[in-house]
C-alpha cells in the first residue's frame, strides 16, 4: 500500500464525515411532525418504479382511491401519478432520483412507491445508489415500520428500522485503498438512534404494547452497535412502563423461529442492515414477502411500499399481471393510519384479511393458473362495500 493510497482514502474519508455531520445539524433543526388533522388537502403521490412496480402500483392506488373516494370528489385528497422512478430514466440522468422526480415528490406529503431495481456490483451497468435509499435520505424519512402479523400463532411483531444511517448510509461510498483493500463504512449519530428509539417506544406506549427489544450485535461491533445499544437504553428510562430486552441480532434470528419464545416479541428497535434481513424473515413466516407492507416515515414526508422486489423475471416470463399486490395493499393500510384515517385503515385491513386468510376466493399464484393483480384488487373491493 502506497502514501498516495492512503492519502486518497483518508481525503475521500473526510468528505464522507463532513456531509455526515452537515446531515446531524440537519436533523437537529427539523420541526414535528406534519398534523394531518389540519391539513386542508393530502396529496398523495404514487410512483410505479420498475418490474412489476407499476402493476401492483396501480391496482393499489385503485384500491386506495376507492377507499378515499368521498375526499378525493371532496377535494380534500389527490393523487399525483409521478413517472421517471424507472431505471432507465435514473441511468440516462446518472442519479438514483432524478431532480424534476425529486422535485414532484416533495410537493406530495405521502408517497406510494412501486419496487426499484438496483444496478448490482459486477453487472456492468454503472454504479447509482438505490432509490429507496437515496429516497429515504432525500426526504429525511428515517423509520422503516414493518408490521407482521400471524394471528393463529399469536405473533404480532412491529419492526422499527432506523432508515438513515448504519450499514447503508453511505453505501455506494465506500473506498477501493487499492486493489487488494476495500473499506465500507458504518454511520451511528446520537440524533439518528434517539430518534428512531422514541418513534419505537412512542408507538408501544400508544398501541398498548408491553414490551421492546433492542437489537444489536454490540457485542462485536462496539462502537456503532455499542452506540446505539446505549442510546435506547437512555431512551427506554422514559418508559417505564414497557418492557425493556435486549438481543444480539444472530440470536434474535433463531427467537423468531422458536414457537416458545417468539410470542414475547412486541416492538423491535434495530439498526438499518439488521432490519432488513429480519423484516424479510418474518413476512417469510407470514407468509412470504409478498404479504407484509412497509412505512418510511419522516417528520415531513412518509413513503409506502412493498417490502420485495422488482421481480423482472416475472415480467420478462409475461407473468407481470399475476404478480401478488397484497405487500402493496398492506402499505396502502399503513398510509391510511399515518394520514390519520384509521377507520378506512381498519377496513382495508380487515377485507385483506378476509381474502388472503380465511375466504381465499380470489387466490394469487403468479402464474396464470391463479388471479390477476386487477382480478384480487377488485374482489378486496368487494368486501369494502
């Protein structure tokens, strides 16, 4: 390893600190969050993205129009249909969200937002951040809320993800020191953990949920981890009501799956990288990604979605139609509740529920011996009226 190596390496490292440190000041002159109460109208924005995203995009934000439909002839809500979240519009501008899509969602104050495909490592296509999280640190939206619900086996976990930071704060900037040296970088701040802590506590007191597990593997990563162990355990002082624990995420994984242990979890707190291996595990147990929803919340903006992916087999195989939109449909329930419709909420849910798990009249296989994305929106529909 040369001078000059290093000397590159430690110039592109403090860049990286001074635009992490101009995100803390950032965070620490934010407002609260938006009142939905007040607002007189709600623009909700929906981008299709790429696969499958714009087949259940759409089919979702039908369904969400149905079910707003008296404010939207009211005036009160409308949608903006915001195009340019595809690939090929973000590899012709070279930018994970290009600037006039930047600028389209944050007229909205909510988003429903189809799969984006991420150039990966080795494809030969160029290297752009995600979406999602060029997305997530754009517009400030730090919390992943993940809810899995499994109500014959009693299980009925929320995971609160921290969004911003962790393994995927600066992800597409790590540094290659030379050709035999790679170093990628994790990112804990005090105002980024608290945060997302009492957003996690907040909702178990509110939702009268006895316990939260703080998840980490502060054992081995002292520092970061160790940081943001410590931090929740300040905050979980201002609750002392609820039910504090703390597990190392290796261990955690195992939990999940033990049927005499996983009945205990109720909230999870936990970095970004954790959150999302084991947010996937548990819709796997719910019965796979396709049927768990996703919020990103911020104190200004929030974003829904589907917790999977693209999917561009199913579209190159011309089964796009038979794509499953019930992770889409669980996001658009999200929506209602965070914009403070929670009744409408409660009834999407529950017709979700009658058709996924107990009537099954309309079932999604993804191929075409099964419903269409339209046919299983319409029958949701259906049980709304």
């Amino acid at each position: 390893m040369t001078d000059l190596d290093i000397k590159n390496a430690v110039e592109a490292f403090e860049k990286l600190l001074r635009e992490q440190g101009d995100r803390v000041d950032f965070i620490k002159s934010e407002g609260g969050f938006t009142d939905f109460s007040i607002k007189e109208k709600i623009r909700i924005g929906v981008c299709g993205g790429d696969g499958i995203g714009p087949f259940i995009t759409k089919a979702s934000a039908d369904v969400l129009k149905y079910v707003l439909r008296d404010e939207v002839a009211a005036g009160k809500v409308e949608f903006l249909d915001i195009q340019g979240l595809t690939l090929e519009n973000r590899l012709k501008h070279m930018k994970p969200i290009p600037d006039d899509v930047l600028e389209q969602l944050k007229t909205c104050d909510v988003i429903l937002k189809g799969p984006t495909t991420t150039p990966q490592a080795g494809s030969g296509m160029p290297n752009i951040e995600s979406a999602n999280v060029a997305m997530r640190k754009a517009l400030d939206l730090f919390a992943n809320v993940r809810p899995v619900r499994i109500p014959d086996e009693g299980i009925d976990w929320t995971f609160f993800r921290e969004n911003t930071e962790g393994a995927y704060a600066v992800g597409s900037k790590g540094v290659n020191v030379n050709d035999d040296l790679a170093v990628d970088f994790v990112v804990t701040t005090t105002e980024g953990t608290e945060r997302i802590a009492r957003l996690a506590y907040e909702y178990a007191r509110n939702n009268h949920k006895d316990r939260v597990s703080i998840i980490s593997k502060a054992n081995v990563i002292k520092t970061t981890d160790g940081k943001f162990l410590n931090l929740c355990r300040k905050v979980s002082e201002d609750y002392p009501e609820i039910t504090t624990d703390e597990w190392y995420i290796d261990i955690l994984t195992a939990k999940l799956l033990d049927p005499a242990r996983r009945r205990d979890f109720k909230v999870l707190v936990l970095p970004n990288l954790y959150g999302d291996i084991i947010t996937d595990e548990a819709a796997q147990m719910q019965g796979g990604v396709g049927t768990a929803g996703s919020a990103n919340i911020g104190r200004k903006y929030a974003m829904f979605e589907a917790i999977h992916g693209s999917a561009p087999r199913m579209v190159e195989e011309g089964r796009a139609k038979y794509a499953d939109p019930c992770s889409m449909l669980r996001a658009c329930v999200m929506l209602l509740n965070h914009i403070g419709r929670n009744d409408k909420g409660a009834a999407l849910e529950r017709a979700l529920d009658i058709c996924m798990f107990e009537e099954k009249k309309c079932v999604i296989t993804g191929r075409p011996d099964g419903a269409t994305i339209d046919e299983f929106a319409a029958y949701v529909m259906s049980k709304l009226d």
